[in-house]
C-alpha cells in the first residue's frame, strides 16, 4: 500500500509541476499602451502584463519595415527591417496597433504604398515576452475593408511564432470583412491548441506585388497564458493524493 500511494503521490507531483497552460488572459493593446500610443521610434519595451493576471510578464513591441523583397510571403525572414512607426488607430470604435513608415494620418485616408495606420505587406509587428507564455488566439482590428478583386481576392495575413518562418499561420479575412460582404469588425484567430511561444511577428500578404495597400489589418490583443501554471483538476488529484497519504499515515501509527 505504501509503494502505491508512493506512486499516486509522484505521478500527481508530476503533473502538477509539468503544468499545462491556466485559462487565457485577454491582453487588449489599447488597454496596455494607452488609446493615444504612439511610438515613432518604432520600439517600446518592458510593459508588465500584471494587470492582466500575468505576474512578472512583460511585453515588449517592435514595429519595422522592409523594401528589398516586396510583399511579404510565406518563409521570407525579412531580419529587424527598418524601424517604423507604431501607432494606436481607432477605427468604427475599436482601437488596434498598427505600423507606419510616414506620419500618421487619419484612417482611410491610406494613399497607395504608403503605410499608414494598420500592417501592410511591407510591414511587420514583432510581440516579444520575457519569458515563455501559451498563445490560444489573437484578435484583429477592422482594417479588413478593402474591396475583393481578380488579383487580391482575400485579404490575408500571416503570424510567425519563436521565429520560425518556415511554417507561419495563414489567416484570412471573411467574406463579412469585405466591402460590400457586410460590415467589417473584430476577428478573431484561434488556435487548434495553444502554443508555448516567447515572440509574434505580425506581417501581411499581397497577391500583387507593390499593391500592398490590399491586404491590411490592425492588431487589438492577444490571449496568452502563463506557462507551467496547473490546472485546478491538477492541483485537486495531488490534493487528494496527499490525502489519501495523510490518511494512511496516521492510520497506521494508532495500528502501532
């Protein structure tokens, strides 16, 4: 009986220290940087996630740009870029961070190739944390508006985790988010599973080089979770194991 209780108590120990990800918090970036956020500079760093029930996380956010290769397509690294600005946008109410390679100017008032106001195919977000956190899903801002046509019939965007460009997530705006398919709002990604991740690089795509004006978007949150946090079932069967030794332990003392 001792050895079983022994093993009872090492396998519940395991679990709950080999952790599995806590419920997801919502990190809204509007709610962390402020509605008024703007970073010229292209870098803002060290922001504590504490408010958002992650304890002793931060976050750190890199926004830059490129030129050379075009329109960003799937396995492209395009390296750290060229700094660019970040820039909260407020559009039909919600607010999302964007990147910029000009000054700021209101929404929908984009001219071609500039890259103003949301992340265009020659753009990049880069979200950082100082230590590993589960990703579950990320939320989009409404900037998924522009008409569908023969040479960009979606709009789509791409999300690389921990660097590996070799196999980014593929995302595309719904027929709702196009200008005559609805009104465009919120969308959110989830993931088949949450991923153990400590960066996100946020790019777009484009159909047709140069246009990058086509496939756009904003980026309002994510949600992650702190890792190796155990689950409540965890934390009840290795309660209940030591118990159960407890239990047996005195028993067998008034035995004696």
């Amino acid at each position: 009986m001792a050895r079983t209780l022994r093993i009872l108590l090492l396998a519940a120990l395991a679990v709950v220290l080999g952790g599995s990800p806590a419920r997801a918090a919502y990190v809204e970036f509007a709610s962390l940087l402020g509605t008024g956020f703007s970073a010229p500079s292209g870098v803002s760093t060290g922001h504590a996630l504490n408010g958002f029930g992650l304890t002793g996380i931060t976050a750190d956010f890199y926004g830059f740009s490129w030129y050379s290769a075009g329109s960003w397509n799937s396995g492209y690294n395009p390296g750290a870029g060229t700094p660019a600005r970040l820039q909260m946008v407020q559009y039909r109410g919600d607010y999302g961070l964007g990147v910029g390679v000009q000054p700021n100017n209101p929404p929908l008032n984009n001219l071609p190739a500039t890259g103003v106001n949301e992340i265009d195919a020659r753009e990049g977000l880069l979200l950082s944390f100082n230590q590993p956190v589960y990703l579950s899903s990320f939320t989009l801002g409404n900037f998924f508006n522009d008409t569908s046509s023969s040479s960009n019939p979606s709009e789509t965007g791409w999300v690389v985790l921990d660097g590996n460009y070799a196999a980014p997530i593929n995302f595309t705006a719904p027929a709702t988010q196009l200008v005559g398919g609805g009104t465009p709002g919120t969308y959110v990604v989830t993931l088949p599973t949450p991923v153990l991740v400590t960066s996100i690089a946020f790019f777009a795509s484009d159909r047709t080089p140069g246009a990058s004006w086509s496939s756009d978007y904003l980026v309002r949150g994510v949600d992650v979770a702190a890792a190796g946090t155990p689950e409540p079932a965890s934390l009840l069967l290795f309660g209940s194991a030591t118990g159960v030794a407890a239990w047996m332990s005195r028993r067998r003392r008034r035995a004696a």
